[in-house]
C-alpha cells in the first residue's frame, strides 16, 4: 500500500501566507510547496528574514515543507553573474530547508540555450555540480522538474543528464503536463522514468497544450497513480493546476479573449474551447465566476479520487 502525502502550490490561490495555510489546514493535509510567499519568491528569503517573517505562522498551522519551489536554475546557462547569485540564494534555501526539516530543493536544468544541445551538455553538467557542492554537506536533495524550453525537456535528455550527474542529492521530479508542452507521450515518459523518480508535481494538460483540472487532460494521471499506488509509492504529489488564466480571465476571455491578451484568433478559439470544456465538466455557464480556491479545489479532490481508487483496488 503506498503512502501518498499531498502537497501543493498553494500560491496559485493566494500569494497570501495566511490564506495558504488556512487552505491546507481546510484539505486536512499538513504540507506546503513555498514559491511566493506574501508575494516574495521564497528564493529571495534570507535564513534570518523566514525566520521572523514565515517560520511562526508554519508553526501556529502546524505546516511543513514537502519540497521548495525554487527557481534555481530557471536562468540562462551562460549568465555568469545570474549563476553567481543563485549560488548564494541556494546557500539560504539549503539553510531554510534544514531549519523546516525540508529534503527537497527544487531546480532546473537552465534556459537561455544555443540551440545545439550536445554543445550545451558539458555547461548545464558543469551548473549543475556547481550547485551540488553548495548541498553536499547537508542532506538537501536537488530535484530536477522537467520543464519546457530548458536542457532536459524530454525523458531521454533527463534519464540522460540524471544518468551523468550520477549523484544521490540530485534526483527526479515527473511533471506530466510539462511533458504535453514538449510533444512527449506522457505514459512513454512514465514508463522510462519511473524506477528514478521521487516526487510528483500533478498538473493536468489537454492535447491542445492547455492546462485543465486533473483527469481531464492527457497526463494519464489516473493510470500513473494506479501503477505508483501498487508500487507502494510512498512520496509526495505536489498540486500545480496552472488554470489561473481560466480563474481570473474566463469570462472576459470569452467576450474579449484577442483583445486583451493579444493573441490569434487561433490561440484565442484554442483557449475559448477548452474553456467551454472545463465549464461543461463541472456544470458552469460560460460567464459563470470561478475563485481561484474553487479552480484548486478541483485539483485536490480530484487526485484524492484518484488516490482512493487506486488503493481499493491495490
């Protein structure tokens, strides 16, 4: 039987510390994934400054850290200077992520590429060790998110760069919508990758590469979570919807979607579709407000479905 701990971005409700933890606390779960915290990217924090301005209200809720959403390597693989200052706030995070009895830093495997992805390998490898030395001396583990437009986008890239860096604080995050965005087949990727991953971001995506509530894209969620569950999968899913457009715009994007983001009548017949599809999967008229709680709440009660399925039938 696994033990699946639930987690979340919860900023993607409110970039508000209370309000985050008031959500977690009304799910009944007890983790966290900080990325904007009263809207301070968790990287920017210094031990000392989440120590007075964080660190209490996690201990009022009774809230821990399943991993740390940082943007560390979300930069480009050959800005020196943005390197050197992510350097320092790893440093800070590692030091944060001990203080919380955290085990995981999230990172990526850089932008900014020239293009030829075999000239680029020796300095995403090279980053990355760099980083790598700035954990060895604790038991932080840096956990790589597959993610569109860096070096490992798709599953042969990340078993291959997991394969080279050959390192114990250096391990693997499965994000399936992130795969949809690349033109990966999510199952394939699962299938080639699931002997080294340790954690799970859920974040649904349908074949037009837009982000839908859990279950209703093509990230095979269901399938995965039953094959993780008779594993005996014991990790942390991480709630990421990604349907803030959806929340804060759709009624206006029905009307207006081309005006205000500027995009084709292509794009803007793409988003109005699957905006209509989600409407219609939970019940909505397609002027209907949605809060951003209510766009989580899918997500959450979604994959705890999804969960309990999957162990009655283990």
């Amino acid at each position: 039987m696994s033990n699946i701990k639930i987690s979340g971005f919860y900023d993607e409700v409110s970039g508000d510390l209370k309000t985050q933890l008031e959500t977690i606390k009304a799910y009944g779960e007890s983790y966290l994934c900080p990325r904007k915290v009263n809207g301070k990217n968790i990287a920017d924090f210094t031990l000392e400054e989440f120590q007075k301005d964080v660190k209490p209200m996690l201990d009022e809720y009774g809230v821990k850290f399943s991993s740390i959403g940082s943007p560390i390597g979300k930069i480009g693989l050959y800005d020196d200077e943005k390197y050197a200052a992510q350097c320092k706030k790893l440093a800070e995070l590692v030091k944060i992520c001990k203080l919380m009895d955290c085990k995981y830093i999230r990172m990526f495997s850089f932008r900014g590429l020239s293009g030829d992805y075999e000239k680029d390998f020796p300095q995403v490898v090279k980053r990355i060790r760099g980083f790598l030395e700035i954990v060895k001396e604790s038991d932080v583990i840096l956990l790589h998110e597959n993610e569109k437009k860096i070096w490992a986008d798709t599953p042969e890239r990340v078993l291959r760069l997991y394969n080279e860096i050959n390192d114990p604080q250096f391990q693997l995050c499965f994000d399936a919508s992130n795969y949809v965005q690349c033109g990966v087949d999510v199952p394939s990727a699962y299938n080639a990758l699931k002997d080294v991953t340790v954690y799970y971001h859920i974040k649904d995506c349908s074949k037009d590469k837009v982000e839908v509530p859990v279950g209703m894209g093509i990230g095979d969620y269901k399938n995965m979570i039953k094959d993780l569950v008779s594993r005996g999968y014991d990790g942390f899913m991480t709630l990421e919807p990604h349907t803030g457009k959806y929340a804060d715009h759709k009624k206006s994007f029905h009307y207006f979607g081309w005006l205000l983001f500027g995009v084709t009548i292509e794009h803007m017949n793409k988003w109005r579709k699957i905006f209509h599809q989600i409407d219609e999967a939970k019940g909505l008229s397609h002027t209907q407000p949605v809060s951003r709680r209510q766009m989580m709440d899918w997500q959450y009660y979604g994959l705890k479905e999804m969960i309990e399925e999957a162990e009655k039938e283990a």
